[in-house]
C-alpha cells in the first residue's frame, strides 16, 4: 500500500525527491488541486471513496499520513 | 427550518444556453498548471465544455429571449403570469431590479407581482419556495420562476479556481397551482458566518469598482484575480458541502419516512464533477440516481444548474418522478426539497 502511495505521489509529482520525508503541506509542495488529483487516483487504485470530510491538508501532509487516510477509509 | 407546501406543481422547465461553447483545452494556457495536471484535472473535475454569453449580454437578454420563446410556442400565455421571480447575482442594474426591465421588455400586465433575489447556487430551491409561498394567494395562479446568471466577466480568466467551471446561462421555470395534493417538503439552511467564502470584492457600494480595483494581482496559488473578479474560497466551499449537505438530505427524507430507493433521482447544484460524485459517495446513491454531467457540457451557471439538470437527464421521462432536489452554495446558503414531477408541458434546452 505504502509503495502504491508512494508511486502515485511520484507519478503526480515527480518535483518531490524526497517522498518519505518530506511534509507536504508545510512545506507548500501541495495545493489543493494535487489533493483532489491524489483522492481521485488512491479510490481508484484501492476501490475505496476517500470520505470527503476527511480531504483535509493535515491528511495530506506526510506519506504516513496519506497512508493512515486510505487505511481508514478502507483500503486492505 | 423545515417547510412544507401543497397543491403546487412545476409544469414547465426552459433552460436557455449562450450558443458560445468555450472549451477548456483551449484554455489551459491561462493557467498555472502543467499539460499533465490539466488533463487529470479534466476528468476529476469535469473541466471541458461551457457556455459563455458574448459581451454585453446581460441576464434579462437570456431571460427575454426563452420568455419569447414560450411565448411564440404557445406555450406560455403573457396574462397567465401572476408573479415574475428573478433570482440572480448578476443583475442588469442595482436599480431598477431587472424583473422589472423583464416585466416591461415583455410586454407584462400591470397587475402581477415581480421581484428579484440575490441568490446563486441555491437559488433554484429559494425560488421555488418563494413561488410555492406566493401561489398560497388566491389571485396569484402561475409565477414564472427565472434564474440566470451571465457571471463570466466577472471571472479572472487567469482564475484556475473559478474560470474552468464557470458559465453563463438562464432558466425558466413555470410554476402553478395543482389539483393533486401532494407534499412537497424542503429544508433550508444559512450561515452567513462564512459569507465571503464566495464572494466579489469590489463594485458594489462597499467597495466601489476603482482602476485599482481592476488591477489582477497573482495570489500564492500562482492564479491572478482583480478586486473586481469573483474569489471562490474552494476548500472551505468543498468541506462545507460535504459536511452539511449529506446530513441536510439524510435528516429530510428520514423524517418523511423515506428510503434512498424511494427517490427516484437526486438532483443537485452542480459545482464540479469530484464533489458531487464525492456526495453520492457519502449518501450511498448509485452515479446514474445522482446525474453529474451539467458542469462538463454547460459549465456551473449557478441556480441554473438544477433546472438544466433536469432538463439535459429528464428530458425524455413520461412518468411522474420522485425528485430530491439540492442545492447549497453562495451565502453560505443549502436547501433540499422532495417533490413529485409529474410529466411537464415544456422540458427543453435552447441556445440563444
């Protein structure tokens, strides 16, 4: 799961090198729009739908953090 | 708050569309994305066609020219309208109130009543629930409910937030009194705490249009917007809906005693194509209950949304039909309403 998230971060960003340690939001690597690209292609990738109340910037902020998301929201 | 009405029906629906079709493709050097992002983009937002009037047209231009429509269609009489409803956030003018110039362009009795509202994406529901009150009058029998909105010069076209979504258009929604006793039920809900979450900054008395007004600047987003341009606080406009809207449908139908398969469509406000399937996500409704295809072949014209959902998906049902109808969005404002369709004069999409 990790390595799929990490693959999609890369794919959709491949500007970031540093995946594992980088704090996405803090460091205004992503906006908005790179989230709801991100939400579309983990519920596509793990056939679950992200809850949209949980589309928030902290849930996007570091590659533990997305993982914990798609987790949650029901990926196996 | 809660409302309920009967003895009121919607007979007929016209949405009228500028024939300009602006495609996003075209666009996408106005902004600050890569090729890359612009095609994800596409597909999770439904950035791709949308109609824009050309300059100078004015929302009663639109309004008029569907008015006339029915009229020489026979399918609409002048003197059957007792009210005229403009619900819009573009008006020709501050004064007069542009139901006014539609009432004299049209040739209207003296004896109606007409007034505008200052309403966008809610602005359907708030209609219909104004028209619904006003044929509670014995003399009032049929309100010409109009909603347009030719917003897109006052959308940055430097605007990712804003400009791919957007669109101007106008519909005409005849509403009367009915025979069958039907309920129709509606909820409505406003926090003006967020108010400015939508907003234009300048033009109007608060802040005067100035050449200062009028100067783009670039925000941290890499978009550029003048005072004088709409500004759309996207995330806070996103986690409103998805938080208020779902519990707003949920509540209403279970305290109508309803299910989900009860209704036989879901038709809401389109703002952009991620948000609303992220909706039906969160309501459990099927894609083909909840239609989701205004904003990629018209663009979001605001009120108008709803009307031209019905009219593009509905368009060839010769049944009656169960409608949850939402709309939520500017103000902050949400309103859901449950009502029967029965099978409409009129049900139709024009371009002017």
């Amino acid at each position: 799961m990790r390595d799929t998230i990490k693959k999609i971060i890369q794919d959709n960003r491949p500007d970031i090198d540093d995946i594992e340690n980088t704090a996405f939001i803090d460091d205004g690597m992503l906006d908005s729009f790179d989230i709801v690209t991100l939400v579309s292609e983990f519920d596509k990738a793990f056939n679950i739908s992200i809850d949209g109340a949980d589309i928030t910037p902290e849930n996007f902020n570091t590659l533990d953090n997305m993982v914990n998301l798609v987790k949650k929201n029901g990926a196996k | 708050m809660r409302l309920s009405f009967q003895g009121k029906k919607i007979s007929g629906i016209l949405t009228v569309v500028p024939k300009n079709e602006i495609n996003f493709e075209d666009e996408i050097d106005n902004y600050n994305f890569t090729k890359k992002q612009c095609m994800k983009l596409k597909l999770v937002m439904g950035y791709d066609k949308k109609r824009i009037a050309p300059y100078g047209v004015c929302s009663s231009d639109l309004c008029e020219y569907g008015m006339n429509y029915l009229f020489d269609n026979n399918l609409l009489k002048r003197e059957e309208i007792d009210a005229l409803i403009m619900v819009t956030q573009s008006p020709d003018y501050f004064m007069p109130a542009t139901s006014n110039i539609l009432h004299g362009k049209l040739g209207l009795k003296e004896d109606i009543i007409c007034f505008d509202i200052s309403q966008g994406c809610c602005g359907f529901l708030i209609g219909l629930i104004q028209a619904f009150m006003l044929l509670d009058q014995p003399e009032i029998k049929k309100v010409a409910l109009l909603n347009a909105d030719v917003i897109s010069p006052k959308v940055s076209k430097r605007d990712r937030n804003s400009a791919p979504l957007l669109g101007d258009g106008a519909s005409i929604t005849i509403v009367e009194k009915s025979d069958n006793n039907e309920k129709i039920y509606a909820d409505i809900k406003f926090d003006g705490k967020n108010a400015m979450c939508l907003n234009i900054p300048a033009g109007g008395f608060r802040m005067p249009s100035t050449p200062e007004t009028a100067m783009e600047k670039e925000d941290e987003a890499g978009n550029f917007r003048a005072l004088d341009h709409l500004v759309m606080k996207g995330d806070d406009v996103f986690n409103f809906v998805l938080n208020k809207v779902p519990n707003q449908i949920e509540e209403l139908l279970k305290s109508l005693n309803l299910t989900k398969n009860d209704i036989d469509y879901f038709i809401c406000h389109q703002p952009n194509k991620f948000m609303l399937q992220k909706l039906a996500d969160k309501l459990g409704v099927s894609y083909d209950k909840l239609p989701n295809n205004i904003v990629e072949n018209f663009g979001n014209a605001s009120g108008v949304t709803i009307p031209t959902n019905i009219c593009y998906n509905l368009k060839n049902t010769d049944k009656k039909l169960k409608l949850l109808l939402s709309g939520f969005g500017v103000g902050l404002t949400w309103a859901s309403m449950v009502l029967d369709l029965e099978p409409l004069k009129f049900i139709d999409i024009i371009e002017f």
